[in-house]
C-alpha cells in the first residue's frame, strides 16, 4: 500500500515537473519570437528611415542644380507620386521665366493657354425607412414595390398607410486634369491628372492664368521680387 502511494506521488510529482519545464519552455519560445520579430521590426524602421535619407539628400541635391540653373524657385508643387522624385512636381522659377514640369524645361513665352476639366463621377444612395401610420389589429399590410407605396386593408377598408422616410444622399468623385497648350507643334499638350486635389488643381490653373496673361499683355519675365507659397 505505501509502495503505490509512494509510486503515486512519484509520478504525480514528475508529471508536475515536466508540465512546468514544458510551459517554461514554450513562454521562452515565444518570448525569443517576440525578440525576434521587434528586432525585425526595428530593423526595417531604421532601413526605412536611411532610404528616405539617402532620398531627400537625392533630392536635395538635384533641386540645388535647378535652382543654379534656372534661379530660385517661386513655387514648387507635387503632383503625384514620391516626394523625393523631381519628376513628380512642377517647379516655377520666375526669374528665368521657366516651368519646369517632370523633367522638362518650358519657357512662360511657350505657354499659350490651358483647360481645366472634371469629370465627376456621382453615386446616388438610398437612405429610406419605411414607417405605419394609423395601423390597427387585425390589419394585413400590402405592400407595392413597383410604386413605392405600401397600404393596409381590414375588411376591404384601408385603414392604414405605409410611406417611405428618409431622402436620397449623393457623393461626388472628381477627377481633376490639367491641359496646357504649348507652342510646340511636335507635341503641343501637357496633360497634368490631379484626380480629387481640387486645391492643386485651381492653384495651378491659376498659376498658369497669370503666365498666360503676361504673355498676352506683353509681360516681360525678369526678376521679381516674392513667391508663392508652396504646396505639397
């Protein structure tokens, strides 16, 4: 009889042991995951963190040869894509008399003249309940889905009736494009897609309005003072 319960509480005891060196071993696992993945994690946020760097010290440095090239810039707008890549903005140097738009470099004097479109896309929605109004027991409902109106009937009687509530909501996508007209009969348009930025849309529509207006009024494009602000 001791025998059994020594041999009882022998195993008991093993048993013990080895659950609580199996969940040892199983919280030191997923504690070196853990580790592993933060470290990871860590890893890729200071990769990302140098790519942008060595990026914007790119970019840097591709501006400056602009601005050495074409004098200070009056206005600088990205149009899409990466902040880091020239060939996503529009720069405006006012002292040369010079747009620069993804990559190419057109004087004010070429610019004839622009066109803003939008092509809206509208969805309509329903937002309607349907409500009773004067229903009383031992009424059946009918209900016409072509009209769009319900009646209750209680012995060929109607006794009550079912309208819709609500109203009809819409939502609006715009889809912003920019035309310039260019003095170049090998390729005399530059399309700009801004899609939904209505702000950069009319901030260049009217940048190109001034151009546009100087040209025609005889403007000459020198040194003037000030700028625009920028937008990115």
């Amino acid at each position: 009889m001791y025998l059994i319960i020594a041999a009882s509480v022998v195993i008991v005891g093993a048993l013990v042991a080895f659950l609580i060196v199996t969940e040892n071993k199983w919280a030191r696992q997923k504690r070196e995951i853990q580790e592993k993945k933060a470290a990871q994690e860590k890893a890729a946020a200071r990769a990302a963190a140098e790519q942008l760097h060595v990026l914007q010290r790119r970019f840097d440095r591709e501006y400056q040869q602009l601005t050495e090239q074409y004098g200070n810039c009056a206005q600088r707008i990205c149009i899409g894509g990466s902040d880091y890549e020239l060939k996503n903005y529009l720069f405006v140097f006012e002292e040369s008399g010079t747009l620069y738009l993804r990559g190419e470099a057109i004087p004010f004097s070429k610019i004839l003249g622009y066109q803003l479109t939008d092509d809206q896309k509208v969805e309509m929605e329903d937002n309607v309940s349907y409500i009773t109004e004067g229903f009383a027991s031992g009424t059946s409902i009918g209900y016409n889905q072509d009209d769009g109106f319900g009646v209750a009937r209680s012995l060929g009687a109607i006794n009550a009736v079912t309208r819709p509530v609500g109203s009809r909501t819409s939502t609006v996508e715009h889809d912003y494009r920019l035309y310039i007209n260019i003095d170049d009969l090998s390729s005399p348009t530059r399309i700009i897609p801004l899609y939904e930025e209505k702000n950069k849309a009319y901030q260049i529509s009217h940048l190109l309005e001034i151009i546009v207006h100087r040209n025609r009024s005889g403007y000459s494009h020198s040194i003037v003072a000030g700028g625009l602000e920028e937008i990115s």
